[in-house]
C-alpha cells in the first residue's frame, strides 16, 4: 500500500528532509498590511523583520480554506492509496478543522488529517516519524494511531533571544518583556496540550542560556528516540547555531542531528534569533 505523507509547513522542516522523506508540504498564509504571502513561496523571514521594525506590528497568518486543503489532497494522492496529513495545533491555527473537514469529503482515496498538538519541528518531527512507519510497512490507520500515541512525547521548546514578538503577539506581558530586557532573562517555552508556556527563565546571554537549556533537556528527558533531532531557528548566526550543536553532542545521542531554519509563520511569532532542540522522548 502507497502512503504519502504531507503536513503543513509550520512543520519548518528543511528541503533536505522534505526530499529525502518524499513529504509533500501545504503552505499557510502571511499577510503584511492587504499583501497575502504564502509560507515557503513567496515570503522570507527577512521581509517580516523589516514589516515589524517599520510598522511595529506582528503579521497576520491565516491557515489554508478547506477548498485548498481538497486541491492540495489532489495533487499530493496522484499515484497513492492514502494520504496521512499532519497539522499544527488546533490550539494555533484552524488548520486541522479545515483539513478535516477537507479529508471527509475527499473521494479520490482515504486522507487522515492528524492534530499534532505541536508547531514548527514538533510537528514535523510526528510526520518524519509517519515516514519511518509507512516504510515499515504499517497501514494508514495503525500510522494515525501511533503518532497520536506519540503526541504527548514530542518536546516542542525554543529559546527566544528577544520578548518583543511575544509581547506583540499577546504571549508576554509588558512587564516580563522589561524585566527580560534589563536582566538579560531569555525564557524557556515549551508546549503543554497544544498550547505554548514559559517554562523555565534563564539569565545571561543566549549562548550561555542555551547552554543550560539543553543541559536541562538532557537532564529531563534521559531516555529518548535517538533516531534524530531537530535544532531549529530563526535566523540565528553561524557560531549560535555550531554552539548548540555542540551542546545537543555533549548531552545527547541521537542518530542524526537536523538543522532547520523556521518557516514565516512561526517567524512570525517568535523573532529573530530564537532556538529549539526538538525530538521525541521515549518511555522511561
């Protein structure tokens, strides 16, 4: 049985990956001022720094209508019995309503939409992990299943080097955006049931922040899929990026280690200069 494999590109994951997995991506919408982007195409990070600084205000997104998750299931079920689609958190975006409702009206051949509680590598992460399935000879449902049993196990965190795109966007309040500026404070936020919180605060530079954020991952998560991990940012510099590196081959063993580069929507959101280590713990 032909299984394709799709998500939505908040599943930030790299042209590398996309390739390699054979995964098809539906592109959510950025709109600056009455200018419609669409996510991957046609809009960089650059372009939403330069909106924000000019006009002191985040851009909109908007998630794809359900007409065009049943034209994007068109092109994407060409030659395959089943479509397996994953989405961004119900929580974030009305993406999974859509492409559920989508899917059950889909003749062609059987689409699973499938709510990963999750964003950027978190959910890509689920639909790698559907790949690994689907070559191991699972059936769509069984696939379905097992990633939604994973959901609760994916860690979906970043480390933000600035407050500003979450006190904009109503998830920092004005204090806590102050206080972090005049105390160095870089948050640890994570994802509970589909929806982000700050879990932890750390102080100093973000080098350093990152540090001890991933010493604290390790420490939290000592049994893990070691079949790969994603370090994901928005535009982070060069020595940023190696450093984390470095510090994800200290505390952990993965297999393979991703860099992704975060898409517009969840650029959008977080700014510039923010990190994640992103994987899948495993039962203790």
């Amino acid at each position: 049985m032909k299984i394709k494999i799709t998500t939505d590109s908040t599943g930030d994951l790299s042209e590398e990956l996309k390739k390699r997995y054979n995964i098809g991506v539906s592109p959510l919408h950025v709109i600056l001022g009455e200018k419609v982007y669409t996510d991957g195409e046609d809009i960089t990070p650059q372009i939403i720094f330069d909106y924000v600084k000019e006009t002191g205000v985040l851009p909109k997104t908007s998630a794809p209508s359900p007409e065009e998750y049943a034209a994007f299931f068109e092109r994407e079920s060409e030659g395959y019995d089943a479509v397996v689609h994953f989405n961004i958190s119900e929580k974030a975006s009305s993406s999974y309503s859509n492409a559920k409702a989508a899917a059950e009206k889909f003749k062609k051949c059987k689409v699973y939409a499938v709510d990963t509680m999750s964003l950027s590598t978190g959910q890509g992460l689920l639909a790698l992990k559907a790949c690994d399935f689907a070559a191991a000879g699972e059936k769509p449902e069984k696939i379905v299943k097992l990633c939604e049993d994973l959901r609760d196990k994916v860690n979906t965190s970043f480390v933000p080097n600035v407050l500003d795109y979450l006190h904009k966007g109503g998830r920092c309040s004005l204090a806590s955006l102050i206080g972090a500026k005049v105390l160095k404070l870089h948050p640890w936020i994570s994802m509970k049931d589909g929806q982000m919180y700050a879990k932890k605060k750390y102080m100093g530079n973000l080098e350093s922040c990152l540090k001890k954020y991933i010493k604290d991952l390790a420490d939290e998560y000592p049994v893990y899929d070691k079949t790969r991990c994603c370090i994901t940012h928005c535009n982070c510099d060069r020595e940023t990026v190696e450093k984390a590196k470095e510090y994800v081959k200290e505390n952990f063993a993965f297999n393979e280690i991703f860099e992704t580069i975060t898409g517009s929507v969840v650029t959008s959101h977080c700014g510039k200069n923010t990190l994640g280590v992103l994987f899948i713990a495993a039962e203790q």
